[in-house]
C-alpha cells in the first residue's frame, strides 16, 4: 500500500505515539496483518486529547456560522479527493466492496458534511427566540430576553464497524458535533485504522484551510481508551454507534460522573417487517427477493437489517414463505467485517438454531469463513415469551418469520416490543384500512416508520430519524442520522436585558444572518425596530 | 378552613388511600398540625398511578394540539377561580404572604397553561420537517420522508416546595408534560399538601370538563414513593426541582433502570453577581438596595437567588460594601417554608461563618424562630480552593461578597466555576468594553445572562432559558421554565413513503393546521402539491 501510515494519535494538531501498546489493522478477508503499529495512547495522550479539545473550545465555538459551515465543506472536499486507492485501503480493512459501496458510502459522508454547512447557513440550529421588553406591563415590566443555541463543548464521538466512511472519523456524529461548535475527540475503531488515519487526515487537512483551531479535531487508537475518555471531565457528550453492552457500558459510565453527561448510542434494533396478506397477494414475489436483498445487503450488518418478519396465518403468507425461501437459496455467503463478527453472527445463529419452537428453512449455502444467510421460522409463542429470544439482535445476514394466529396477537406483540430503529408495513390501502390502531402502536415504538420499502439504506436529510427507544438507541429524543443530529450537542441559553451590540450575531436587532427567530411569538425573518 | 380535603392520592380520576402511614399538613408559621390525614401511597397505589397514566396515554397523545390547548386553558381557568380562602391555605402551608406573592403566583401558574397552550395552537413544537420524493434521482430516488415531534409517554413530576403553584402540581413542569400529551403521575410536596389537593381538584375538573382521557393526571402522596415511581418501567422521563442531592439521587436512579430514562432536575446555583466598577461608581445605592431586596426576597428561597457577589478591589467597591451592609441591617427575619428549610439555612449558614477566611459584615435582626438575612464577606482565595466553599448553594437569605485582587482574578473564576442557572453583570458601557471574554466565559457556565437587573423573578415567556450546566441542572439542554421547557418531553418520529391519507395531521399535504414547517430545506407555510 503506497498510502503514508503513520499510525500516531492526533492531538492538537500533532501526532503522537508515546505508548508501548500497539494495534494493527487486518486484511478482513486473508485474515493478513498490516506491519505498521498503530501507537494505542498512553493515559497521558488520552488526556491530551481531551485538554486539546477543551482547548480548541473557545476559539472554535466563537467562529461563525459561516466559518464553520465552510470547514464543512473543506473536509468534504477532501474526502471527495480520496480516490481508489483510498477505497482499496477501506475495502481491505472491511470487506466492503469498493464500489458501488465504498463509493457510495464515501459520497454519503462528503454529502453529510455538505448537508450539515446547509443547515448552519440556513440558521434555524440556532432556535433563535426574542421577547422584547414590555417596559408598560402592570404588575411588573418585561425585559428583554433572547434565547439561541450554543455547543456543549467538547464532544466524544466512537465510530462504527460497519460504516467505516460514514458513522466513522468524519461521520455523522462528527459533522453534527463540529457543526455545533463543539470540537471533538475521536475513538478510532479498530477495524478499520488505516481507514481511519487517512480521513483524520483529511479533518486536518481541512482544518489548516481555514484556519480552525488545532484542537478542533484530534483522534486516539486503542482498545481500551474508551471508558478514559468518557471520564473526562471536560467532555460535555458522547456519540456511539456499535453494540447494545458496549452502549450501555458507556451510558452507565457517563451517568456515574461526577457531573453526567448524554450518550447518545445507537444500539441494536430487530426492525420488524409487518407483512399484510392484501399485500402479499399483489406483490408477494417482488417482496420476497426484496426482502432477502434487504436482509443480506453488505452482509447484514446494518443497524437496519430486518431481522423479524411477521404475518399473520393465511394462504398467502404460506405461499409468501415458500418464494422467500426460495429467495434464501439463492443468496451466497459473504465475508464479514472482522473474525470477531463472523463469529458473533455465527453464535446468534447457533443461538436461534438451538431454540426450541425455532427451525432452519433455509440457508444461502455454506461456509467456515463467511457469513452463512439463514432464513428462520419461529412459533407465535416466542414472541411473548418473557426472554424475548426473538427480539435479540443478530448481526449479520439472518431473519426470523413468525405466522401470528390473528390480528390480536400482532397487536398485542406491537403493543409490548422493544423499541426499534424501525418499523415497515408492507401494505396495499386495503390493508392499511382499519389498521390505525396499529400505527400509532408502532409510532410509539420505532424512530422510522415505513410503508412499502425497507428499512436498510437511510436517508441523510433535514427529516430523518434514526433513533428510537431503548434499546434502539439510549435516548429516544436524538437522531445520529438527519439534521436533527445537531441538536444533541447544542443547548440554550438566553440573554436578558443586554445592549444590541453586546448580543450574539444571531440574536442582534438587525438579524444580519437573515434567519428565521421567533419573535414576540411569531416566526419571522423581520428586524427588529 | 371550609376547604373539602379528603387526603387520598389521585389515581385514574378515582381517590385511592389505602395505606396505613399517614401526611400532615403543617402551618409553617405556627408549626401546628392540620387534623386531616394524607394517605401516603401504597406500593400498589403508585404502580395503579402509573398504570393509569400509561393506560390514558394512546387516548391523551391521541388528542389534538387544538384539544389539548383548550384542555390547558381550561386547567387555567380552575385556578384563577381559586379564591382568597384557597390563598389563605397555601399562605398556612409555606408562611408565603397571600398578596401579593401568591395571588401574583397564581397568575403565574393559569398564565403559564395559557402560554402553552399558544403554543400547541402555533404547532412548531411539532418541528414538522418535510423532504419530498424526488423519484427520478440518481443512483437512487429518494422516498418521501416526514417529521414530526410526539410526546415521550408518562412522565414523572415532583413538585418544588418553594412555589407551591408555580413549580408543583399544575407548574412549569406539569404543564409542558401535558401539553406534549404526556400523561403525569405527579409526586406531591410534603411541604403544601392541602395546596396539592385543591390544585389537583382543579386539573381533575378540567379533564372532565374537556373529556380529557382519566389517567391523564394522577398524584400520589408519600415521603418515599419517588424512589418506586421514577423506576417504574412504564415512566419514560422526570421533571424535579428541588435539591442537588435529591435530584442527583433521582438521575442515578433513572439511570440505573433497565431502560435508562431522562430526568429534568433543577437543582442548585449560586448565581453569581459582578460588581463592575462605573455601575457601582454610577448607581451603587441603587444596586445595594436593589440587591438586598432580591437576596431576601421570598426569604432568600429562590433557586435563582443571588448567593455569590464578585467584584475587583477598589474604592467603589469599599464603598459599595459599607451601603450592602447598611441595606442588610434594614432587612428583617422571616419565616422559611417548613422548619426543615429553616435547619438547612441555619446549617449553611454555621459552614459559612465557621470557614476560616469568611466573616459576616451584616445580618437582618435575630430570630430563633425565623431565618436571618445573613450578608459575609469572604477572601478571594476560597473562590480557588478545590472544596469550593462559596459554590455550595445556602438556600436562604445569604450572600457572600469577595473582593477580587484584579479582572484576571474574576477570568481565573469565570473559567472554572461550577454551571449555574444565571450569571449577572452590573455594568455601565464602559464596563462592557474589554470584557468580551468574561461574556463569553459565562456563556459556557450559566442558562441565563443578565446585565443590569436580578436573576430573581423569572419571565415565563418563549425566550427564557431556566437551565444551565451541572449543577445548575442534569441536562444543560433544557429549561424548566418557558416554552421551551416542552421540548424536553418530546421526540422525533418519521414516516417513510406514507400516503397522505394516513399520516399524522401536522405533515399532511395541506398543512389542515397552518404551521410552520421545514419543507425541502425551507421554512413554510406553504400547503404541497
């Protein structure tokens, strides 16, 4: 690989590597090690990285907007220049083909960052609200108040194995925090390192453009360094996307501080496809490839991954069963992630396997080396079973059918599942009539909820949700995908009788950004007198 | 008192009381006990609480924002018919004078339904966001997804005891709950429990009134059925006011649920003062007089009461100091909400007066009964000890003024002090110039800036920003107070790819409600297609 490694942790702007720890990365389909050493950070570098950002806070929360929206678009552009020798690197670490994947995934990410410059030229982050002053009003006058929104400060943010471009180094969390205003300190995943030090690269490339201050971004390796950093008193919130124990151990860790802290973790989702029988009858052979497309898409191993299909008893649902089969039969094994998700995935299959009321019908042929598609069927009764087997994420390309016996069991199981990421219906009109009662059911449990589609490939824009109730997520009220992402790491704070030249930008009587603030009670993009 | 008060907890719209231990309302200026028992909840009076809210919540988030506004209006109704006899009765439980504080807080309480309740009619608490379908994009078309903002579910409330109207049953945190068509299982005070009842009565009224779903208010009584109530599953976050330990032992407890939950605690805050030098040249009487007056106004029991006065070594300063203490010999004694109030001030005020460094310059009489107005001065170098004596709130009518040695001093502080709910200046022009970073630096450690005012009295309106980092609060991204406050029991939710016909009424096509939305990226009133 002619790509420059270093392999050191970016603090401050500089790099470092004072630890005897060492990291490598991993061909994820030879199995072969890459020779340089990435330096795992000393507890001292963990600090530094941390005091950087703290550092870098002042300076990069008093930068405009525009300042900020055009850092943005820096570091998409240098994420645009990455080129095939870049994707070769991120397909040898991930297994992920370089295209149309890794192509797509990297133009998600530049276009992420792109979206995000939108939102702070357009403003509406700010939530700019003024009351002016009612010097009349009996008993007592009004004062001037107004209220925008401000950075939390320095935000942690762990990447994702399974989307190494965009939930990784420059990815959404990382674009919503920056957009905010608050700098960051990244926890590269170790699946993924020379993916990583190449777009940390490319960060600080763009910071130099325009001038943020070092600090803004800095980027640690190891395997431990995790629980440090959530620790730390200056980080003010953290950014997870990964597993349900690995979510949870950080929220319980950011909640035990001496000052708490959110996580916002994205965790683990069944997404449940609901499949009506009006449906089934028009399209069941399309939905049928579909869905296995959508189960075995980049392996299974997406936060979206349909793994629980449910239908209630009828011809169709049988006759459904048998295509989808069929569709099973034809899918073909895939190369994981890392070994260490082959054989997660292959525990949650033996998991399934060995539940009593759950069989095998069918399989997308055989491997000790990849990741085998399973398509299973389960009894109703599993559903409401207390351990909710059925409802335990299995990452990779696997799914469980479930025939209900009646409308009432599906309501019932809607009403009492976890929460989720997602929610489908596959439905024709017919089938919606009637059925409210179960969306609203489902509105209370999902982030997302769709009709007609599926779940895997989310949508980067101003209405997207990926969140969802536990255990989808650790707080229900944030999105890690959508605009919406930035207000996780912004909090209010209002101004109370201050002089027009004493107040932020956003909040001054000429509303010089031109957005849009809620003034007196009204939307407006008027000036003020 | 004439007043009908039956002492059984609230629960589904029936009255409950079952249990064995028993509340008494206390006449906080006499201590004597009023005769009618309150019924602390049973065990399984708080889980039949909270299964009435969980029960009444499809029906209640069912409702319109139009039904739920005049649900709210008609809850403000009830308690501004409240009369002088009810005053009389709150003015027994908390020693806090009938007119024109409570009467003012009344109004405070019916106003504050009334404003979320302009709110709902607004419809931008629904943060509607719309991005169209765009069929023919390339490599993928883009479905229609849709966003909107729905209520959390049952929510937890423990009411404040030093506005008994204003922070308790149907205060700032009730009313935004509702209003997001959250049902409340409300924990009521021990420190105005007769207030509780009649206060409760009057929202129990209103749901009938507006047919409103039983359950959609429930209260229970009990000095321990917090701990019981915020674990309970079906609870999905927590409103509080109230002390930092008391807060802080609730967020752990959320946070140790099997689903962890957000809690909303207001805890504590010292508030403090800057003392700038042409502000003291230019208005030093005033200030000294003004200050005294919101230092003992409602005895110092205000969570916004000003604890800390920081100003740098200087004649203005000596003098200002002599015209403080000369206000505070004018002060009097006064009687605190409950005599465990009073113990605490007295305690706080013992610390103070023992910590070496510290001296009283003035008190307001004496009183054995009643709290002294307490005014000390404190050396510079306790504001840097790791302990930080003067940051730990006395929750009464003290304060602490230091002379700082120079501005580098107050930087020094500014940078490291604990988060608080408000941080004032007092400061003409001149003042101003230069001081940019202190500005900023409070920004970083407080909810609410003020210049040339008090932080007592705060202003229920769009703007206000009643929250600030920890301690202040548990989470800087809220405000127990304003509009605002909202938001903290909503969370978003998306539709992908529905029909019009099925979707919630705030994201149809043609915008039936008239509300503001983010459609494509731009803000509009606009109807689609």
């Amino acid at each position: 690989m002619s790509l420059n490694i270093l392999g050191h942790n970016y603090i401050g702007g500089q790099r470092s590597g004072e630890g005897d720890l060492h990291l490598h990365s991993i061909d994820a389909t030879s199995g072969a090690i890459f020779e340089i050493p990435f330096v795992t950070a000393t507890e001292k570098e963990v600090a530094a990285a941390v005091h950087a950002a703290e550092k870098a806070y002042p300076a990069f929360r008093a930068t405009t907007s525009e300042q900020r929206a055009a850092f943005l678009d820096a570091i998409a552009d240098e994420i645009d220049t990455l080129g095939d020798d870049f994707l070769a690197a991120v397909s040898r670490e991930t297994a992920l083909p370089a295209t149309p994947r890794l192509a797509g995934e990297r133009g998600r990410t530049s276009g992420q960052m792109r979206l995000f410059a939108k939102v702070l030229r357009r403003g509406d982050f700010y939530g700019a609200r003024i009351d002016t002053a009612l010097p009349e009003r009996k008993p007592m006058a009004r004062p001037d108040i107004r209220q925008y929104k401000i950075g939390v400060g320095p935000v942690a943010v762990f990447g994702a194995s399974n989307f190494p471009l965009a939930f990784s180094v420059a990815g959404g969390d990382t674009a919503a925090a920056l957009a905010a205003g608050c700098p960051v300190v990244f926890k590269a995943h170790t699946g993924h390192l020379v993916t990583s030090e190449i777009v940390a690269d490319a960060i600080e490339r763009a910071i130099k453009k325009t001038g943020m201050p070092a600090g803004t971004f800095n980027m640690i390796y190891g395997d431990r360094v995790g629980a440090q950093l959530v620790k730390s008193a200056a980080i003010q919130a953290v950014g997870f996307t990964g597993s349900l124990r690995g979510g949870r151990a950080l929220c319980d860790m950011a909640a035990a501080r001496p000052q708490p802290i959110p996580v916002f973790a994205e965790m683990s989702s069944i997404n449940p496809i609901i499949l009506m029988s009006e449906a089934l009858k028009v399209r069941g052979d399309a939905i049928a490839k579909d869905l296995a497309g959508s189960v075995t898409m980049g392996c299974g191993q997406l936060c979206t991954s349909p793994g629980l299909l449910l239908g209630v008893k009828s011809p169709e649902l049988t006759a459904f069963i048998e295509k989808l089969s069929a569709a099973f039969g034809g899918a073909v094994p895939a190369t994981m992630l890392n070994s260490g998700g082959l054989s997660h995935y292959n525990s949650g299959v033996a998991r399934l396997t060995q539940l009593p009321g759950v069989k095998v019908i069918a399989t997308g042929g055989s491997s000790y080396t990849q990741a085998v598609p399973h398509l299973f069927k389960a009894e109703a009764s599993l559903l409401f079973s207390k351990e909710a087997p059925l409802e335990e994420e299995v990452f990779g390309p696997s799914t469980v059918i479930v025939e209900l016996e009646s409308r009432e069991q599906l309501i019932d199981f809607a009403a009492n599942m976890h929460g989720q990421l997602t929610a489908t219906l596959q439905a024709e009109i017919g089938d919606l009539q009637g059925n409210q009662d179960l969306i609203a059911l489902l509105e209370q449990k999902a982030g997302r909820l769709l009709l007609n589609g599926y779940p895997t490939g989310v949508e980067v824009c101003d209405a997207m949700v990926h969140g969802g109730p536990y255990p989808a997520t650790s707080d229900a009220r944030g999105t890690s995908v959508g605009t919406l992402a930035i207000e996780r790491f912004l909090r209010p704070v209002c101004y109370q009788n201050y002089p027009d030249a004493m107040l932020p930008v956003p909040l001054k009587n000429a509303n010089p950004l031109g957005i849009t603030r809620l003034v007196d009670g009204e939307l407006t993009r008027a000036t003020l007198g």
